[in-house]
C-alpha cells in the first residue's frame, strides 16, 4: 500500500499535494547505522509496514500506529537497544512517540489513542 506521506518524498514541490485531512499515519526517518538497520529489518517483518532504504537514510511508515519493541531489536543487532538508543538513531518523526515502558516505544498516527498513555 503507497502512502501519501512517502510518495511526496522525491517529487519537486510544485508537484507535491497538500490535503487537508487526518492520514493517521506515523514514522520515523532515521541515519543510515548498523542500529537504524537492524531497526528496520525487525520492522520490515512487520504487517502495515513499508520500509524505504536510501542513500543516508532509512524510512519506517505505517498507518495506525507503529510499535517498537526493543527487546526484538535487540535480538536482531546482537547487543542490547534501549528506548534512548532508539531515539538517537530517530533523526526526526512524525506522529506521537510515547514510551510506553523500558521495552516499548509507540507511534501513534492518532493523537487520542496516544493520549491514554500521556499524563497531564
């Protein structure tokens, strides 16, 4: 399934359409590592999940919400990946990121889902 967000990616921005509606879609772009990549083969594994490599950097979009368990990433790699780890390999996101515990980080593409986790 293409997304709209990732389609917009290489077009010029003549060419780019704006919508002013809610997508529910959420990711993360991160820098090309050993970490970011083994960040996304465990997430590429994952149903909903597009993963777009290129040259410096990698993409993970999904619609809904995106969950990151560390403990998976962490078997991939071969040494342990914290929620803080993560972040650092995270150059940007869009969505709510909410760490959900020592082992779980979530990209909630719907702000209300996201807000049964987030004390005010």
């Amino acid at each position: 399934m293409a997304h709209l967000h990732t389609d917009n990616i290489f077009k010029s921005m003549k060419d780019m359409q704006f919508e002013e509606t809610i997508s529910h879609e959420c990711g993360v772009t991160m820098n090309e590592s050993v970490e970011s990549r083994a960040i996304a083969e465990v997430m590429a594994e994952k149903p909903g999940i597009t993963v777009t490599y290129m040259p410096a950097m990698i993409r993970i979009d999904g619609e809904g919400k995106i969950t990151f368990k560390m403990s998976e990433i962490s078997e991939a790699l071969g040494r342990e990946m914290t929620p803080y780890l993560f972040e650092i390999c995270t150059s940007t996101h869009y969505g709510r990121m909410v760490m959900v515990d020592d082992d779980t980080v979530v990209l909630f593409g719907d702000l209300d889902e996201a807000l049964k986790y987030i004390e005010y």
